[in-house]
C-alpha cells in the first residue's frame, strides 16, 4: 500500500486507538504493526477471526485474556543457559497458565468458533513447568521452602541460629552493665551482621567489632565477641541458602529454556487472540462490523467488470459521536464520482472516510457501518488530499497536487481506489478546470473507482454529460444555508461561497457587492441548484413520511393477526373443553348402564327389574338422541343450514342439533347434548343422509344405531381406549350381540394390555380371547357377553 496515502487518510491513529484495546505488549505491537493487505483469503480469514471474537463477547462480555505477559527475551536468555529471576519465572508460570486455561476454554466451544480455535490449538501447553514452577515460587516471587528438602533444612538451622543469636544480644542489653552502655534496647544489622547501638563515649566498655557509627556519631554499632562465633554460623548458613535457591532457579530457568520454541509460538498465537479480541471491543465501542468483500481480481468477484465501492450509514471512525452517516455507491454504473457542495460540507470527510474504511477493512478490522457495506479488495488505495507545500523543495500548493496526481498515476490499476480532494486547484481556473476533466477521463478509461471533490462549475456539467462519471452533492439547509452533510448521488450541488462566507462572519455589504458582481449566469445556476435541492428535501420528506406510513400499517397488520391467532388458540380450548364435557356425560351413563346391568345379577326381583328397566330406558334414549349418532352421514359446508339440522362439529369432532341461525354475524347456535355452543359457520357441516357403514363383520341395528360386531382402536391414545371399549360394549350388549371382535393392532402391547384388563373387570363380558389367524391373530381379541 502507499505510504503517504496512510498518512494523509489518518490510518496509523487508528491502529495507536485499537493497541489500546489489547492486553498485553505482544499484541499491540502487532496492532500498530498492521498494514492493509491485497490478499483476499487473508483478509476474509481477519475479518471471519475478529466476528468470532466478537461472538465470543457477546457470549461471556467479560472475557479477557488476563495474566499473559511477553515472555519471549526471558524464554530466550533461559535457553542460553542464563539464570532468570524469581519474578520472571512467575511471569512465564501465570503465562502458562493463562494461555492453558484460554486453550481450554476455547476447545469446549470450538464448532461456534472454529477460526479462532484454530488460533488457539497451536498453544503448546507446559503443565509440568507451570506446576514446578508453582511449587517452587510464590506468586510474590519468593522461592518456597518446599522448592527442595536441603532449602527446607537451611532454612530452618538458619532461624534456630538467628533465633539463638538475638537470645544471646537481647541478653546483653537486658543486663546492668548493657542498660549502661546501649544508646536504645534495639538489635539492628550492618552488613549482614547482627549488632547493637552503642554509646560513642562507652565504647570501650564492650568487648567487640565496631561495623557502622550512625550519622551524629553519637552511636557505634558494635558486633559483641561473645556473639561473633553465631554471627559466622549465620552468615554460612545465609550464604548456603543463597546458593542453593541459586541451583534451584537455574533448574528451572533450564526447563523453560528447553521450551523456548515453543513459547514463542505460545505467545505469537496468545498475542493473534488478544488482537481478535481488541478488534471485538474496538468495534463494540464504534458500532463496527465486518463489511462483504469483493474480491476483484479472483472467484469472488462473480463478472463484474469492476470493483464496487458500496457504503451504508459509514461514519468517519474519528470523529466519534460527531461524525454523520454516509451512504455512496462508487463502481457499479460508473467508475469516477464527482462531489460539489457547499464549503466545509464534508466533502473531504466523505473522501476520507471511503479510503479509511477501506485501508481498515483490508487490515482485517471492522468498520463503523452498516453490515451491508461491500468493500473491494484493492490493490492499492491512493489520495491527494491536503495541502503540504515544501518550502525546501520550493513547491507550490499545485506543484505539490501534480506531484502526488504523477505517483498515483503511475501505480494505479482498475483494482486500486483513488481519492482526489480540490482537484485543479491552486492555479488558472480554465487550465486547472481542464486538466481535472482530463485526469478523471483517464481514470475513467482504465475503470478505476475514483472519487473527487470540486467546486468548478464546468466540472458538475462535465460529470452530468459524461457516460462512466457521476454527479453527488452535499446538502445544504435552504433557509439558514448551513450544510447538513448529507450526500445525495446524481445532483451537483452549488459551493455557496457567499452564504458561507457570511454566516462566518464577513460583513453583509461586501457580501451585497460580491453577489452583485456575479454573472447573471452564475446566479440563475446557483438559484436553480438551490430550487432542485429544495424540491429533493421536499421529496425526501414525502418518501418518509410515505415510508413511516407503511411501517405503521405493517405494525397494525401484524398486530390484528396475532389477534386473531389468540382467537383462534381461544376458541379451539373452548371446544376441547366442550368434547371433554361431552366425554365424561357419556362416561357417566354408560357407568349407570353397567351398575342397572350389575344390580340385575345381583337380585332379579320385580322391583330390581323395573328400576333397571327404567334406567337403561333413560341412558338409551340419550344415546338414541342426534348427538350421539355415529358419523355415517357425508358432511356438507355450513351453508343453508336450519333449526333442526343435523351438524358435524369440526374442531369437537362430534355431532350437534342446530338451534338458531343468524345469517348477519354468518354464525350458529346448537346443542350437544346438555352442552350449548354458538359457533362460526365455517366450523360446522351439515350432515346428510346417512350411508351404510363398510365393516368386516356383521351388523345389528337397534333403533336408529347400527352397531358393528367389531370396534376398531388403533391410533387412539390410551387414556381414550378405555372410554371408547366401554362406550361400544355396553352398545353391543343393548343390541344382543353375543360376540364381537376389539381391534387393537399388535405394536407395543400397551393398547392390547388396556383392553384386556378392561375386559377382565367389565360385568358385560363373560369371557374374551386372542383372535384367530383369520381373525386378526395377536392383533385381536374376540369378546363373549
């Protein structure tokens, strides 16, 4: 990529804001080592890793990679036999772990994030030099006792010495003649020795080596020779210890030392992560997301001719808060984008925020926009913007602008990005206006994207009349004149120099006299610009007002559906409660039918019989009744119903006698038994004659019921075998029937097994077996009442 056109599109302040986002050195030094990349699997590759990282945060917000350090230099130093720190063996443990338990946590959700745990699986894990280590130092960088047996055993001689030798000095100072010579009751330590405060005029009434007098001279600290032999044994022993916590961090600085490949490539895949990782939050702080790519050169670029610079609502990344949405298509019904419009409008903004977006996206980062953003993966992206004049070169503001307009000419391609900001500035307007028209002819011949701002008004027709070039505009309020940094495509737009210059302050009569001095030309221009912007912003007002219109009546359509899907959800609980009642009215009189039946057995008087007889007159001349007809009739539509009519109701599955009809609301009244239901026409059917049922076994009509020699179950849920087996018995036995068969299917037996326990309580069956081979084998049972 061009150098200078990443310094002028600010790209290096981007990568110092996202290092801020990374969590150890490692990774910001790859974050402000980035560069933006021409190959597209790579690119496609970043972008997939920073998605996945921001999955991940929206997963567990607070994930981090927390305790990581760079510990390459030590790893290095350790594998050329170099001694490390207590406190840089810490940094390599809580290293080691940190990337373990990272590794780990990564392994466990690694088909949602399959690219960073291909990251992630290339950490070596070292567990048993992080746990020797653990052993050996504490998190404070103190070497442990327990880092070996002899360390143990020095330590502990050494305290007892210490322990003895203070015994020894605090007896010195407690005794009369101590009291008389000590300048305060203290023991202290000069140069590794232990010693007390002595007054400078009694020295000489203690026997001992004087190591240090205290700043006055007032004091001399005096190592007594009664003391001297424990003071050696302490210094030995210190010096013991020394040299075995010496052994004991070579022997661990030797295992790191053997790993230290490893740890390199550790900590350059730990430090890949935490970039992913500082890429998720930087876009969470910005509203980022990762644009669609277009590959222009390879598969991806599916036959376009050229490459498509599509922005949706992309805000400049620097801005911050103040940065206003922009939304502009370079590429596909043209190549070279001409903008005008007022001055400090945002032209240059818009041109900078297509390259930036650009030189961020080909770094694998995403960018504050839309995810309907598409980006092209250019070769190079080049800008002329600014004004750097070289006082030692001697150049002027349009030497500069032609030397830049040179170099990118010479290294652009149809798969680079060109931005030029002024173009033909800074010189005669006529030859400047010219040559401007010709660069961008040249660009436009060779089907590089470009985009280009300008004020010069031969150059807005140039755009309008010129096939592949393209007009935008930054708008303007029409009343106060202000720009509103919005750009439209397909306008030109007027600069409004003296509406500019006025709301900053120039005085009103040197803006009256400059108006005056206008072309009459120039003005009918400018008014008619400001008429067309003025009609666009009265359109724009209808389309949305047109559009939020729409989005209400949507709004209010899903609203009345689910309405009416509630209603319906109502309705149908309504009607199972319905058929639930039903069920257990039938329950209740067929249990009455098998108590009259169980009562006649018991005591065949007079007087049994009758009430029995009674009882079962009754329960027949409800089941005679239209509600409980067998279906056997064909259904027709609810229409041309009358009171009267035999009806199927639909959602109960039963049938009904029609009380009322009302035409008007199109619903109907009926009666199901003791149950009274109002209904819409569309969920009943009207009931014809009935036609003969087709059965397999024979039949005995018993008023107007037709019952079959056989009762089909399969397909029925088990809590409804036991109400339909006794419903058809008690039938079968009021019709005479001496036999019939219980189809029940073989399966799982569940069915089957409900059956015969039925069977074997019900005071209606004298006996039952299996059926026959020709009667259905083990997939039936016959029955005798």
């Amino acid at each position: 990529m061009d150098e200078k056109s990443l310094e002028i599109l600010e790209f290096p302040q981007i990568k110092a804001i996202l290092a801020g986002y990374t969590s150890f050195s490692a990774s910001r030094e790859l974050a402000l080592g980035l560069k933006p990349l021409a190959d597209y699997e790579r690119i496609a590759l970043l972008l997939g890793q920073s998605a996945e990282a921001r999955q991940l945060l929206a997963m567990e917000a607070g994930f981090s990679i927390g305790g990581v350090s760079d510990i390459r230099e030590a790893a290095r130093m350790a594998s050329l036999e170099g001694i490390l720190e207590p406190k840089s063996l810490v940094e390599i443990q809580q290293t080691l772990a940190a990337m373990r338990q990272t590794r780990s946590y990564l392994r466990n959700i690694s088909e949602e994030l399959a690219m960073l745990w291909d990251i992630a699986k290339e950490i070596v894990e070292l567990r048993p030099v992080e746990k020797e280590i653990a052993r050996c130092i504490s998190p404070n960088g103190d070497v442990l006792d327990r880092a070996s047996p002899n360390l143990a055993a020095i330590r502990k001689q050494l305290r007892e010495e210490r322990e003895h030798l203070r015994s020894r000095l605090e007896a010195i100072i407690r005794s009369p003649r101590g009291c008389k010579i000590i300048q305060e009751p203290i023991i202290t330590e000069r140069e590794g020795r232990y010693v007390i405060p002595v007054k400078v005029e009694l020295r000489r009434e203690i026997r001992g080596i004087t190591h240090d007098v205290s700043n006055t001279g007032a004091t001399v600290f005096v190592e007594p020779w009664s003391t001297m032999e424990l003071g050696n044994t302490v210094r030995e022993l210190v010096n013991e210890e020394k040299r075995e916590v010496e052994r004991i961090l070579r022997q661990l600085s030797a295992q790191v030392g053997k790993y230290e490949a490893e740890l390199s490539i550790s900590i350059e895949k730990i430090a890949e992560l935490d970039l992913a990782l500082a890429k998720a939050r930087y876009a969470r702080t910005v509203r980022a997301c990762e644009p669609v790519l277009n590959d222009i050169n390879g598969s991806k670029n599916e036959g376009m001719e050229t490459a498509v610079v599509k922005l949706v609502e992309a805000r400049h990344p620097l801005l911050g808060e103040k940065a206003v949405p922009l939304s502009v298509e370079v590429g596909r019904d043209f190549s070279v984008l001409v903008i005008t419009g007022p001055n400090t409008g945002g032209k240059t903004v818009a041109l900078k925020t297509i390259g930036l977006l650009s030189l961020m996206a080909q770094a694998g980062i995403p960018v504050p926009a839309s995810p309907e953003t598409c980006l092209p993966v250019f070769d190079g992206i080049f800008a002329d913007i600014g004004d750097e004049q070289s006082i030692e070169q001697t150049l002027s503001s349009f030497s500069w602008h032609v030397g830049n307009i040179v170099r990118i000419i010479r290294n652009a391609t149809p798969c680079s990005l060109v931005l030029l900001d002024e173009l033909g500035t800074s010189t005669d307007p006529s030859e400047g206006s010219a040559l401007a028209r010709s660069i961008l002819l040249y660009f436009r011949d060779k089907k590089t994207p470009t985009a280009a701002t300008t004020h010069y008004g031969d150059l807005k027709a140039f755009a309008h009349t010129t096939s592949g070039v393209q007009n935008a505009s930054f708008d303007f309020d029409p009343v106060t004149f202000a720009p509103t940094y919005h750009l439209t495509v397909g306008i030109p737009g007027g600069s409004n120099a003296l509406a500019t210059a006025n709301r900053l302050g120039v005085p009103p009569e040197i803006i009256d006299e400059a108006r005056g001095m206008l072309s009459r030309d120039a003005l009918e221009m400018e008014s008619l610009l400001g008429d067309l912007m003025g009609e666009k912003q009265k359109l724009e007002e209808v389309r949305a007002t047109l559009e939020n219109e729409r989005n209400e009546v949507e709004k209010q359509n899903i609203e009345v559906k689910d309405r009416l899907e509630r209603l319906k959800e109502a309705e149908k609980q309504a009607m199972q409660e319905a058929r639930d009642s039903v069920v257990r009215e039938a329950a209740e009189m067929h249990r009455q039918i098998r108590q009259a039946s169980s009562e006649l057995r018991r005591e065949m008087t007079k007087e049994r019989l009758e009430q029995a007889r009674k009882t079962l007159a009754g329960v027949h001349g409800q089941l005679s009744s239209e509600t409980w007809t067998p279906e056997t009739g064909e259904p027709e539509s609810g229409q041309g119903l009358s009171a009267g009519d035999i009806v199927y109701l639909r959602d109960i599955g039963l049938q009904a006698t029609v009380l009322s009809v009302y035409e008007d609301t199109q619903e109907v009244e009926v009666q199901a038994g003791q149950l009274k239901l109002k209904l819409g026409l569309e969920s009943v059917e009207k009931i014809t004659e009935p036609k003969p049922a087709r059965t397999r076994g024979a039949t005995v009509r018993m008023a107007t019921k037709v019952i079959s020699t056989e009762l089909d179950l399969r397909g029925k849920r088990a809590d409804e075998v036991e109400v339909a087996l006794d419903i058809y018995l008690n039938d079968a036995a009021l019709a005479n029937l001496s036999e019939v068969r219980i189809i029940h299917g073989v399966g799982t037996g569940t069915v089957r097994q409900i059956v015969r326990d039925f069977l074997a309580a019900h005071p209606l069956v004298k006996s039952f077996r299996t059926g026959k081979h020709d009667e259905g084998g083990d997939g039936a049972t016959v029955v005798s009442l």
